[in-house]
C-alpha cells in the first residue's frame, strides 16, 4: 500500500475499532487531492483536467492510467 495512503487510513480507526471509517478516509483523500490541486494552481503553467490527474497519481505513487482513460467533467 503507498505510504500516504497507509497514514490517511490509520488516521481513520475509531477507538478500539479494527474497521476503518469509510467516510473519513473518503474525506481525507479528497482533501488530500485538493490541496495537491491548489499548490498547482499557485505555479505559472497551464492547468487542466489531464494535469489534475496526472498531480494525483503522481502524488499518491500510482501508475498514471492509460491515455484512453478520459476525465469525465461533470
């Protein structure tokens, strides 16, 4: 498991609890995904969807996904 993902998850065991909370991890990772989002923001380059993508991946240690694979914009 990537290393940051592994601290979000322990951030999310309630008590003596063995079962993590769901939506906790759920609000973490976002937040998580944000902020990678909004540091980029702040740099003098383009910014889009495929960008985006490409910062979350990379920031969580995972292989980026195929090219075919297209954000949905919702």
């Amino acid at each position: 498991m990537n290393k940051r993902i592994k601290e979000l998850s322990e951030q999310c065991y309630g008590g003596n609890s063995a079962q993590i909370d769901v939506e906790k991890f759920t609000e973490l990772i976002l937040q998580e995904c944000s902020k990678v989002i909004l540091e980029w923001k702040k740099e003098p380059f383009p910014f889009d969807e495929d960008t985006a993508v490409e910062l979350i991946y990379k920031h969580f240690e995972f292989k980026l996904p195929p090219k075919y694979i297209k954000v949905i914009k919702i």
